[in-house]
C-alpha cells in the first residue's frame, strides 16, 4: 500500500498504453531494452557513458519505472518505508498518520505494510516486500515479538523504531510510559482511594508490559495492595468484558486502563450495572484520544503526543541518512496526564 506518490496502479488489459515505454528509452538511448533495464534497477555491468545516456532519455521521455532512476542521479529513492501491526489500534494508526505528515514535510513518499501479525515471518515478508519498492529508510511500529535475533534487516538501512523489542538495537523513538503509567496511579491515590485495579493491554505488547509493571511498583511504593491484572486486547469489547467482572468487585474504587478504548468499555459496562462514573468507580485511561473529551462523563486520560512521535522518527531516519551513527540511541516523548471528570475521591464502595 502507498500512501502517495506511488507507482501508478495497473491499467486494465488491452487499454492504450498512457506515457513511454521501456522500449521508448532505449530507441531514444540507442541502447536495448536489457541494458535500460539493468540501469532501472541500479546494476553495476553498465559502462558510465552508457548509464549516463540512458539516464538522459529516461528524463527526456518522462519514465520512471519505479525510484530507482531518481536513485543513480541524486543519491536517494525519496521513498521511506513503514512497517505496522493492526492500524485498527489507536496507537498504530495515529503514529502512521504522523510520520506520512512528518514525510511528506521533508519531501519524501511512504510505503505502507500492515503485517497481519507481530510474528518474525510476517515482518521478515513486509521487509522484503518494502526492500523491493526501493526505500532510503525504514519506520517499524510495535514490532511486537520480533527481535533483532529473530528479524534480519537489510545492512546499511537507516531504521527507525517506536515502542518495540528493538529499543537499544536501532534508534527508537516512545512515548513516556513510565511518567504517564505513574501520573495515573499517584492521582488516583492522591484522591484517597487504598488502591489501584488495572485493565492491562494483552503480554505481547512492550507498551502493555511497560504499564503493569510501572503500575504495580508504584502501588508497592506506596505500600498499598497490588491486585492481578485484568488483560484485555485494547478494544471496547474487552474493556466492556474486563468491565462486568470490576462491577461484580465491590472492593474496586478505581481503575487504570491501559487505553482509552477499554476504558470506553469499562464505563459502559459499570453504567449498566447501575455504578457511577466516577462516584462509585474512579477510571483513567491512556492515549488522550480526541473521542475520550466526549465520553459521560468525559475521561481523564494520560495523552501521548503521536505527532511528535512521527516527527522524531522521520528525523531520526534523515540523521542517519546524512551518515550519523546512533544505533542506541533513544527518543522519550513526554505524556501529559489529562484531568477530567471521571475520577473524584472515593464514594460509598469506598467506605
């Protein structure tokens, strides 16, 4: 999938060819169509005068059989690759969106793959598909359970990474999880409540591993009780599941979920078994997704900047690109805890 500036998509059998062809170059080049070709796809077997005319037809004609042309001339295809797991999700959609805009501010396309799942085979196909398409960079996004032990990827390719198991092996832009999971905890305690359930993101998630754990050493910090974990896959439904069993608990005051979809489910499924948000059950969520302001009541959330996320992973690719070497190095972006009227002190559970 591109997202702009992509190869045209196939015309439709016996149509009118629209624009030149292969053998147009090499009539104009006075060369074969074999040799335009090897130039095409960056072949070393082709003499310099000979490259260099078949070069000048290609810009002549208007060809472009795909970046590898713009490649030998200026030194870059202009294309970034992105690599993401379920664009339904929050997180995964709005950082795509973020690094196209960041792209396109400094000139260059995006080709996207969403990989069906986090697996090392997956993501071994989407890196071959994406190496075909001839990129400068590539952007991988919660490569869940892949490691660089298990995933090989082209050498010498910039690459940039958000939130995976990669961290530490390429350069990684994310979010502040443990300043946001922590703001969380300390303001439902800071209200009095004695302590702190959790609807957590599902074990393959690094995000989701990140907030049990800073979750539950904030509770022991506190010396205060550490409940199991609730697990969910980060949709309404399993919030709303997740959400039947919290209303079943009178000893629940407040609940952290681990994003603002469950937390959506969650308050659906307190309402109806007749509790109230928030003067039975405190709730905060995580992401600071724009519907969450209108939620009833609206949600208190912890809110990552996906914009700046998108922005300092196409950064960090350009820095690599103009041949700086930053394989540990490390991008946190701070989060902001959002304040609204789902959480209060405690009410009669809490008495």
């Amino acid at each position: 999938m591109s997202t702009e500036g992509g190869p045209r998509a196939g015309r439709a059998r016996g149509r009118t060819r629209i624009g030149p062809s292969i053998g147009d170059v090499a009539r104009e080049a006075g060369v074969s169509a074999q040799t335009v070709s090897r130039v095409s796809t960056g072949a070393d077997n082709v003499r310099p005068d000979t490259r260099q005319r078949v070069l000048d037809a290609m810009e002549k004609l208007g060809y472009s059989p795909n970046h590898a042309a713009r490649a030998l001339r200026y030194g870059s295809f202009g294309a970034i690759g992105i690599i993401a797991h379920q664009l339904a999700r929050t997180g995964e959609s709005r950082t795509v969106e973020a690094v196209v805009e960041a792209a396109r501010q400094k000139g260059y396309t995006t080709s996207l793959v969403d990989v069906r799942s986090p697996s090392s085979t997956d993501l071994d196909d989407a890196v071959k598909q994406l190496d075909h398409q001839s990129i400068d960079g590539l952007v991988i996004i919660r490569a869940e359970t892949a490691t660089p032990d298990s995933l090989a990827l082209p050498r010498r390719l910039p690459v940039a990474v958000s939130d995976s198991r990669f961290v530490g092996h390429h350069p990684a832009v994310g979010a502040d999880q443990r300043g946001g999971t922590l703001a969380a905890v300390e303001h439902l305690l800071g209200l009095g409540h004695r302590t702190v359930h959790h609807l957590a993101g599902p074990e393959e998630s690094a995000p989701a591993e990140v907030r049990v754990q800073v979750w539950r050493e904030a509770l022991r910090d506190a010396s205060r009780d550490v409940p199991e974990p609730l697990r969910g896959d980060w949709t309404s439904r399993s919030g709303y599941e997740l959400g039947v069993r919290v209303a079943d608990d009178p000893a629940v005051t407040a609940v952290f979920a681990a994003n603002d979809e469950m937390a959506a489910g969650l308050m659906r499924a307190l309402y109806e078994r007749g509790l109230r948000v928030p003067d039975d059950v405190s709730v905060v969520g995580f992401d600071g997704i724009p519907l969450a302001e209108y939620f009833w009541p609206p949600l208190t959330t912890v809110r990552q900047d996906f914009h700046r996320i998108g922005e300092e992973l196409v950064a960090l690719l350009a820095r690599q690109l103009e041949g700086e070497v930053m394989t540990d190095h490390r991008t946190v972006v701070p989060t902001e805890l959002v304040v609204r009227a789902s959480t209060t002190t405690p009410g009669r559970r809490g008495s």
